[in-house]
C-alpha cells in the first residue's frame, strides 16, 4: 500500500511539474511579430548586406527591414533608437559611443572590403569596366 502512494505522488509532481511547464512556456510564448531595423550606409558597407538584402528571411515572427541612409541620417537613426542594428564608419561609432549612446562593437571589417575577380583578364585594367555592369 505504501509504495502504491508513493507512485501516484511521485506520477502528481511529475504531472503537476510538466503541466506547469507547459503553462508558464504558453505564457512567454507571444506571437507578435517583432521588427528589426537593419540601417547601413550607402556604397561599399552596404554591398556586405547585398545578398541578405535580397534574400527572404526565414525567421518566424520577425520583419526585418534594410534602409540605406547617408552619413548624417543613419547617425540620427542611431541617437534615436530606431535602428536596432547599424553599420556605421568607426568615426561616427566612436562620436556615438563618447556621446553616450548605448551601442556595441560587433565586428571592424575594414581588411579586403572589395575585391574584383574574374576568369577574364582586364585589357585595360578597370578603364575596360565603364559602362558594364559588374556582378
């Protein structure tokens, strides 16, 4: 008889725990889409994004937008909060940062930003790619 009680206690805890569980897991588990703010500046950073940019994101619950702003605007974006990440020069970083703005240092790329390879040779070095498009 003692130990059938302490089987049916021991199989209420387990249920009590995983019931529980899968209470307080519901609770967090919120389906509101969260948007995420991806700013960069135009030119050479934002070719690092060109691909992402073009891609779907297979993220659930998350709409990711890209804007390309110029150098002042994607500062302002910055100081005020809408960006939720930045690519920034790390001249406008540093200001920033010494200004007070809470941001975080992720990665400096600043080695092998563009390299142009190809299997043809150039004939006359880059002059030979004005006009063209360049993939």
């Amino acid at each position: 008889m003692k130990k059938l009680i302490k089987i049916v206690v021991a199989a209420l805890a387990v249920l009590t725990l995983c019931v529980g569980s899968a209470i307080f897991v519901a609770c967090d588990n919120k389906n509101e889409d969260k948007k995420i703010l991806v700013a960069m500046p135009d030119g050479a950073p934002a070719l690092a994004l060109a691909q992402l940019m073009g891609e779907v994101s297979n993220l659930s619950n998350y709409d990711i937008t890209y804007a390309i702003k110029d150098g002042t605007s994607i500062r302002s974006v910055v100081m005020s909060g809408e960006a939720d990440i930045a690519l920034l020069p790390m001249n406008i970083a540093a200001a920033l940062y010494n200004g007070g703005i809470d941001i975080r240092l992720v990665s400096a790329n600043i080695y092998g930003l563009l390299y142009l390879v190809g299997s043809e040779a150039l004939d006359n070095g880059l002059q030979s790619l004005i006009g063209k498009v360049v993939y």
